[in-house]
C-alpha cells in the first residue's frame, strides 16, 4: 500500500501540480500586495479611501461590508490579466510562428532535373527483359 502511494507521488504530474501551486500561491501574494499597496493607493486618490477592505454601509444597525469584494474583483483583473499577458499572449504568438514556419517549408523538396533523369534510368533499366540485362 505505502508502495502504491510512493509511486503516485514520484509521478511527474504529482510533482508538476505541487509546484504550480507554490509558485499560484506565492504569484497571488504578490498580486494581492499591488492591489492592495499600488492600485488601492491609486484608487485611494481618485475616491479618497486607499483602504477598501472596511468599506460598506449600514443599514438597520447592521453593516454591509462591499469593500473586500471590490478588492477581490481588482486582485482577479490583475491576475487575469497577468496571466494573459505574460503567458496567454506568448504562447499564441509562438503557436502562429510555427504554423507560418511549417507552411512556408515544403514537406520534400521538388526533385532536381539530375535526379528526375537517373530515376527515368532506373525505370527503363528494371523495365528491360532478364535475358537482355
């Protein structure tokens, strides 16, 4: 049983997966610094409050607190469009060279007149009667 497990932990995808999510956790962290730190502080002088996670109204007594969503919604743009651009973008770009590049390139070069000639030679020469080769 211990062996099955080890075994499904030393496959590449296990260890492909875990490092993707150290590197999402640590790539949120920083998203989640600029939103808050640099696109809060933006924000902060447009509206007047850097700080959106308290932000909400009351009503009744009872506070409705909208603020850590609108920060949630500006940590996924930022992500989303991190993504995009730094992977997304690159990716299609590299695709379409490829495609361009396997299109321009012919998949066997035409034959050269020598080479048409010594097969037309070869041709005539098998065609022949055994008696005569």
């Amino acid at each position: 049983m211990l062996k099955g497990f080890r075994d499904f932990l030393m496959r590449g995808n296990v260890i492909d997966l875990a490092v993707a999510v150290v590197i999402g956790a640590a790539f949120g962290a920083v998203v989640s610094a600029f939103a808050n730190d640099f696109i809060g502080g933006v924000i902060g002088i447009i509206g007047g409050s850097p700080d959106f996670g308290d932000a909400g109204v009351t009503i009744n007594g009872s506070k409705v607190v909208y603020g850590s969503t609108i920060t949630a919604m500006i940590q996924f743009a930022i992500v989303a469009a991190a993504i995009y651009f730094v992977v997304i973008l690159p990716m299609q770009a590299l695709t379409a060279r490829r495609a361009a590049g396997e299109e321009a390139e012919p998949d066997t070069p035409a034959p050269s007149d020598e080479t048409r000639l010594l097969t037309e030679i070869r041709d005539l020469l098998a065609d022949r009667p055994p008696s005569v080769r």
